[in-house]
C-alpha cells in the first residue's frame, strides 16, 4: 500500500517552477534539493 500523498502549497509550487524556468540548475537537482520525488 502507498503511504499518505504529499500535498504541496501553491508558494512552494510557484518557486520551485520559477527555478527549473530559470535554469540555473537541472530538474533532477531541484529534486533532490526540494525533496519532491
């Protein structure tokens, strides 16, 4: 069975958005350093 969903906030959606837009760093960085996946 999955565990129980992680809900995320529409700030913290928004931010972690702006920083893949601005390419500063790769997709699976901002994972990582975000703890999303």
């Amino acid at each position: 069975m999955a565990g129980k969903r992680q809900n995320y906030s529409a700030d913290f959606k928004a931010k972690v958005a702006l920083e893949a837009i601005r390419g500063e760093a790769t997709i699976a960085e901002l994972v990582v350093k975000h703890g999303v996946h």
